[in-house]
C-alpha cells in the first residue's frame, strides 16, 4: 500500500466516525502541482484522543499541540516489501495561542472549522485542504491557488505573526522560493528582513536541517543567495557572509571573490546529495578570508585549509552534527587542496589518498571546485582513471607483516614498530614487496641493529 493509499484510508475512516477530514499540507500543494508529495498530512475535528481511539496503533507524536501519528497497523505490512511503511501524521483542527517560545503555541484551542485552521498554518501555498474522496476537489481559503499560479510564497495573514510565532519559519520560506523558483511576497519579505536575528531562538538541529534541505534539494545556490539578501546568512552562518569581496589570484580564480566562487560550487550539488558533501562543499573555503593576503607574486592563502578544517569542526559541533558526519566534513575539507599534487605523488601516497573513508565524496567535490573556477579537469581524470584501472587489492593490500612477525624476526616490541611496519606498507604500494618472505629480507636489509 502505497503512502497516499493509507492516507485516504484515513481520511475514509475517520469521514465513517463521523469527523471532517482532509488532505493538507504540503502533499496537497504538490499534488496540484503534478509532484509525487514525499509524504502525506490529514487534517481533521476528531481530538487527538478520539483519533487514538479509531486507529489502534498510534503514536502521539504531538498530542498536547493536536497531532498524532497513524502508521500502517503491524498485521497489514508486506513482510517482503523494502518500501518505507507508510505513517500518516493527523493534526486536529486548531487555532493557536501565543508563541513564546518562538516554536510551539503555549495554548491551543481545537475547532470544528477547516476555514479556522488554516490560518495557523505558514504560508498559502501551504494551506491548502484536498478532499480525496471527492475527486481531489481542493478546498482554498486563504488564496494558495492564485500564490501557486503566480509563482509566489506569502505568509498566512500578518507575516510578522507568522514568523513570530515560529522563526523557523524564515528559512523555510527562503527554501520554498529556492525549490519552486518562486518569489516572496514583498511584505512577508519585508518581515524576513526585519525579525532576521530572532533565528537564534530556534534550536541549533532545527536549523542545521532546514539548511541541510536546502544544500540537498538541488536549489543550494539560489538558497544561499536568498539567505544572504534577506540577512539571515549573517545570522546563521557568518563565516560564510565573510567570503563576500575576498578577492582571489585571477589565473586560478577567474570567476571572482571566494564568495561567488563558493556560489558556483554549490549551483552544482544535484538533488539527494548527500549532506556531508553538500556542507563540504559549502565549508571548503571558509578558512580563506582569515588567511588572506597579497604576497609580491600574488594574491595567497597560506594555512587556510588548516584554519578551514578548525572552523569547519566547529560549526559542525555548533550545529550539533554527528560525529561521523563532522569527520567527514572536515575531510573534504582538509583534503580539497591535495589534488593539485596527485600527479607528483609517490605511487604509495596516491594510493593511501584514494582510500579515504568515502573518497568518492571527495573526488566530486574536486570536479564541482575545478567547474566552479578554472574549469580544467585533468586532475580530476588523472585521479577517475587511476581509480578505475588499479584493482582494490592493490589500493587496500592485505598487509605482508604484522608486529608479531617483527618479534619472530628478534625485534624487541616499542615504537619503532609502527615506523618499520608503515615503511612494509609503503614498499608494497610502490609494488616493490610482494610477498611476506620478501617482506621479511627486506626489513632486515632496510633496518639493521633494531634486533634484540
């Protein structure tokens, strides 16, 4: 059963409680627009509890604000499928209180009226109810049609309210506009720019992941550049509004400052990126306008990766990343500067540099930052065709020797294991060791008096 089967199931079974209900949302405003929605939101006068009655198997996933989650009950899931089991989130009708805390209502007040609800709700294109059960009719009563003709993205009544009352909600119309290509509104704009600062009272994930959807949604540039107008940029990611005019040395960087440079880079993430080579690709130079200079020869650089890497690793924490997520991050970030010298690598050092952890990562991110500013890709190839002519037992070797065969050999165990066994593995990617007995005359050729 697919997710939009189970949502009209809903809708029909909470219609045969006798409950008004709709689609709402998002999967309707896609659905007019001939989109696939991602997943589906009923709306409904049934309480929250009287929802948990009807559907045995529920989760209140927001109960106090009206909200709880249907999934596929356990005995109707096809044990073969791989599709995700659809769960369909029900909100009660409701008008809503003061924001304090610039997310939730303190209060809310559940309702009989449709035409009520959506007033709660964000933006126009957004407010839009479906009935499924009479032939998809839309019911629109705050002007989401005309806003989806005309290709623009307004607030819900007073856009200061809107945004008052959740701040989250600036991003996510800088995101809508990106997605759609549409415009904002000039007087929800107009709110954006002034309420910018209040960002900071959503919470860092919050954040993290509208701007995360926006690097992955195929719109990243446009995003950025909406963020930067608005004055929300500054506000979420000032190491970035920093990249504006730091010029950069023309005979590599033709397309101009750091910031522009940045831009074309991410005009290039493609939908379903994934995030940490999105928020690579955005952080791979935010170490450049703290280490700018202009030497007698040109315009460098110097220790900027090393800086990128330390800032990069802190607005990761700041925004609550993962810790496998940061590492990677921070990678693509210390690694981005070393493919200019793959092809002056030794044999050993190339090979240790194309088994990083999810190199693919970094070598799209090479290709992205060379289209993004000199355009030439023959570092990239050299790199593509290395890959794609050495066997994986010749990248990753399984190891000729190993510590205790260095003590079978007479060598009394310490740290100049690590450096003897390092230089083993060196030799075989060079392709000068091939076997354990070779391995074996060699080290004791290559490092006499270390026996015991």
């Amino acid at each position: 059963m697919t997710s939009r089967d189970y949502a009209v199931e809903v809708v029909r079974t909470l219609r045969r409680h006798g409950f008004q209900s709709y689609l709402a949302g998002g999967c309707v405003r896609d659905i007019v627009l001939g989109l696939e929605p991602t997943d589906y939101d009923v709306t409904t006068d049934a309480t929250p509890n009287e929802v948990m009655r009807i559907f045995p198997e529920t989760y209140a996933v927001g109960a106090q604000f009206g909200v709880v989650l249907v999934p596929l009950p356990k005995g109707r899931r096809d044990a073969d499928s791989t599709e995700p089991l659809p769960a369909i989130e029900v909100a009660t009708f409701r008008s809503d209180g003061i924001y304090s805390d610039g997310r939730h209502p303190d209060k809310v007040t559940y309702s009989k009226s449709p035409q009520e609800d959506v007033q709660r709700r964000d933006f126009t294109i957004n407010g839009l109810l479906m009935d499924p059960l009479d032939g998809d009719r839309v019911l629109d009563f705050v002007g989401g049609r005309a806003d989806l003709n005309a290709g623009i993205v307004r607030a819900i009544g007073d856009p200061e309210r809107r945004f008052q009352e959740d701040k989250l909600r600036m991003l996510r119309a800088v995101r809508f506009a990106a997605r759609f290509g549409y415009t904002i509104d000039p007087a929800t704009l107009e709110a954006i720019q002034k309420l910018a600062p209040g960002i900071h009272q959503v919470s860092r994930e919050r954040v993290r992941d509208e701007l995360t959807k926006m690097l992955t949604e195929g719109h990243a540039r446009s995003s950025f550049e909406l963020l930067d107008q608005l004055g929300l940029l500054k506000e979420v990611l000032p190491e970035i509004t920093r990249m504006h005019g730091v010029e950069q040395p023309p005979q590599f960087h033709p397309e101009g400052d750091v910031f522009v440079h940045t831009m074309l880079l991410l005009e290039q993430l493609p939908p379903n990126v994934s995030q940490t080579l999105s928020w690579g690709a955005l952080l791979h130079d935010v170490g450049k306008p703290s280490t700018f200079r202009v030497a007698p020869d040109r315009i460098r650089f110097d220790g900027h990766v090393e800086i990128g890497v330390a800032m990069a690793r802190e607005i990761a924490h700041r925004l609550h990343f993962s810790n496998d997520d940061t590492e990677q991050i921070a990678s693509l970030v210390a690694n981005h500067m070393r493919f200019k010298d793959v092809g002056r690598m030794k044999e050993s050092t190339l090979k240790r540099f194309i088994r990083l952890p999810q190199f693919d990562e970094h070598l799209r991110m090479h290709r992205m930052d060379c289209l993004a500013s000199h355009g030439d890709l023959g570092l990239y190839d050299f790199v593509a065709h290395k890959l794609q002519t050495t066997p994986g037992e010749e990248i990753r070797p399984s190891p000729l020797l190993s510590g205790r065969d260095l003590i079978a050999m007479g060598y009394q165990p310490g740290p100049k294991f690590k450096e003897i066994l390092a230089a083993v593995e060196d030799a075989q990617l060079e392709n000068k060791l091939h076997s354990r007995e070779e391995a074996v005359v060699w080290v004791a050729q290559e490092f006499p008096g270390n026996w015991g």
